[in-house]
C-alpha cells in the first residue's frame, strides 16, 4: 500500500476560538487529510465547493453503510439509520415527513415557551448567584427543556436522556461506549414513540402523521425522532457556550447583539462554527471537483470551518462581526438539502437565550481565565466541556 501524506483532522489550535492555523496555510486547496477511522479523504474548504458538495446528492453520498464512507466521528459508525446518513430517495421522503414542524412559522409560535424556561434558568442563576456553572446551569437543560416542551417528553425523564445522548460525544468514550449511549437513545424513544399513553407533542402529531399517511416506515420514524432528539439539544449547547466566550472578548458589540440579535446569531454560528469536521461523503460517480480528479468511491469531507472563513465570502473571516451582511450565507448548520433540519429552533433559541442573557447580566464574564477550560474537539461537534463558572 501507498502512503498518502496527509494532515490530521482534526488540527490542534492555538486559539480556541479561532480555527486551526492549518486552514490559513491549506488556503482553501484541497487536501488529503487522515480522520479517526485511519482513512485519507480530500477535504475541500472553500466556500462555493462545500455548497457544491452538500447540494449535489446524485453524486455524493452520506450513506454511513457503506465501507467507502469516511467515518468522521464515533457518531457516524453506530450503524443506526438517521437522518443525516440517508441518501436519496430516501432523505427528502423522510425529511418531508416531519418538515412542517420545523417551519420559521411553527417554530415562531413557541417563542413564548422558549422564553419561559430562559427567564426560568435565569432566575435560579440569579438566585444561586456567583460563581455560576454556565455550562451545566444554563446551556446544557435550556434546550433539553425546550425539547421537553415542544415534544411532549416528561421532564422527570429527561436526566437519563441527557446522560445517554452525551455519551456519545464525550471525548473519551470508545466506540462500544458510544454505541451503548445510541442504543439507550434508541430504546427510550422505541418506548416514547410506542407509548400508547403518550402525550400530546410534536412526536404525538409526526407519529400520527406517519400512521395516516404510511409516508415512512417505523425504523425511519425512529431514526428521524433520534436525530431530532440528539441534535435537538447538543448543538444549542456548544454553540451557547463557545457565543458567550465569543461576546466576552467582543464586548463592545453587546449593543448590536441586542439591535438584531437575529443577525447576531447567523455571525455567531459562522464564527464558532461547531461542526467543526464539517461532513463525510464520498463519490457515488467520478466528478472532478477544484481540480482533483474523485473516482467512484473516494471519500470527501466537506468543511465547514473552511467554508465559513473563506475570505473571498466573508473579509476578515477571524473577526466576529455581528453587523456583518452576509453572515446568514455561512454553512454553519449545513446547506441544501444537508441543512439542519432544526435549525430555525436553534436560531430562534439561541436568539432569546444570548439577548436575554446579557440584559439581566450586562457585566456577565468567566469566573476564571479561559485557559482553565477544557474543550472538546473529537467529536462531530466542538465546544466546552465540563465546566465553565461564570460571574457578574
């Protein structure tokens, strides 16, 4: 066998909240580089290829069965059917099945609950006072009990849920630990979903809709239900705090935050991009593609660190510019028929909760220097972990 030079994934960095220097040298090039599974896919980072790559499903596939897709994290190879690893027909068909829960419009209507459980949070960390656990106190059960709210889940059951579905992206978990997390996630939504007293919710209506419409089979309904679920509330959480160590150190653009935090958030999710190994795929046909020549087979990972700092997108990619125009054209949640499903829930809650946040706490800052903190950066996502006290 021929060695191939290629570069980790991912890439230590020196700051961060910054991207790896790596990135400034690659310089959008495509390159090899070597993830967790030992394989060598070419990693394409520049803007107009990753839209590209994630738009095009006739040439590139995400199907995780396949011994040609590059595994980029633990999550990936569990083998469970979800939504982010299904191909066409079956990704629109599926998708589809539950779209009308995730529409701006739908989503708007529960801005209300959204706001209870942030001002709820808010209180007990006023009360608790400082120093405050930001991490544990306030990013981690904000969205798992939007989650509860919005889908029915009884919050006495939520601690379990939340305990399994991490697992899966503790940095230290093997492979048989991450598969017993999955498997847990899939045996309590088996018995939620199944649940003849189940209550009333956004699974009770998809769940119905799928049994008048027969539009999805019951291992798809699931799988749907379980990225909803895991994503749902991981991704709320990293990006809640890397956005408030972010505003830390860009203090003097709390006022635009609190002008249009709608746009403020697109920067944010641009800037801490937390799909930090972006996505695997590889060619179901050859293609070329920023000059390289991609045979049948050959794996691909589309970057979305790389394509949210293009500087020929966006000038002065490394700056947090919450007034910046095009901040709602990142590929932070993904793009196309790859974007996350989601993700008008995050925006909306990360919206309230960063706002919020800051007007009952203006002089809101970590309780200790940021060098004390530990960030996690092998899983599919990146973020802090453990623990992240904070005073005011």
């Amino acid at each position: 066998m021929v060695a191939v030079d290629a570069i980790p994934l991912p890439q230590e960095r020196s700051n961060p909240l910054l991207p790896a220097d790596a990135y400034q040298e690659i310089n959008g090039r495509p390159v090899r580089v070597r993830i967790r599974d030992g394989s060598t896919p070419w990693m394409f980072s520049k803007y107009e290829e990753v839209r590209h790559i994630l738009n095009d499903m006739e040439t590139f596939s995400v199907d995780n069965h396949s011994p040609y897709h590059p595994h980029l994290s633990k999550t990936s190879s569990t083998g469970f059917i979800t939504l982010p690893f299904l191909d066409i027909p079956d990704h629109p068909r599926v998708r589809k099945s539950v779209q009308r829960e995730f529409t701006h419009h739908r989503i708007k209507s529960h801005r209300d609950k959204i706001e209870h459980r942030v001002h709820q949070l808010l209180d007990v960390m006023e009360e608790h006072g400082p120093p405050f656990d930001f991490l544990n106190g306030f990013a981690i059960p904000f969205p798992v009990g939007v989650l509860c709210d919005l889908f029915g889940l009884p919050e006495s059951e939520q601690r379990e849920f939340v305990g399994n579905a991490s697992t899966i992206l503790l940095p230290d978990a093997t492979r048989e630990q991450a598969a017993h997390g999955m498997t847990s996630v899939v045996q309590y939504v088996e018995s939620f979903v199944s649940s003849p007293c189940r209550p009333p919710g956004l699974v009770d209506r998809v769940v119905q809709h799928v049994t008048d419409t027969g539009c999805i089979s019951h291992s798809e309904l699931q799988g749907l239900i379980r990225t909803v679920l895991f994503a749902g509330h991981e991704t709320t959480t990293r990006a809640l705090g890397l956005g408030v160590l972010a505003l830390f150190q860009n203090r003097d653009q709390l006022p635009q935050l609190m002008a249009d935090p709608a746009n403020a958030v697109e920067e944010i999710l641009r800037h801490q991009t937390i799909f930090h190994l972006g996505m695997g795929l590889f060619a179901k046909e050859s293609t070329e593609l920023g000059g390289i020549r991609l045979d049948p087979g050959d794996g691909v990972v589309a970057s979305f660190v790389g394509a949210n700092h293009d500087k020929e997108v966006f000038p002065h990619p490394h700056r947090l510019h919450l007034a910046r125009e095009n901040a709602s054209k990142s590929v932070a949640l993904g793009h196309g028929p790859h974007e996350c499903l989601g993700g008008n829930l995050a925006h909306l809650e990360l919206q309230i909760a960063f706002a919020s946040l800051f007007e009952r706490f203006p002089n809101l800052r970590l309780a200790v220097d940021q060098s004390r903190l530990t960030f996690q950066d092998s899983g599919i996502l990146y973020g802090v972990a453990g623990r992240m006290p904070v005073t005011w």
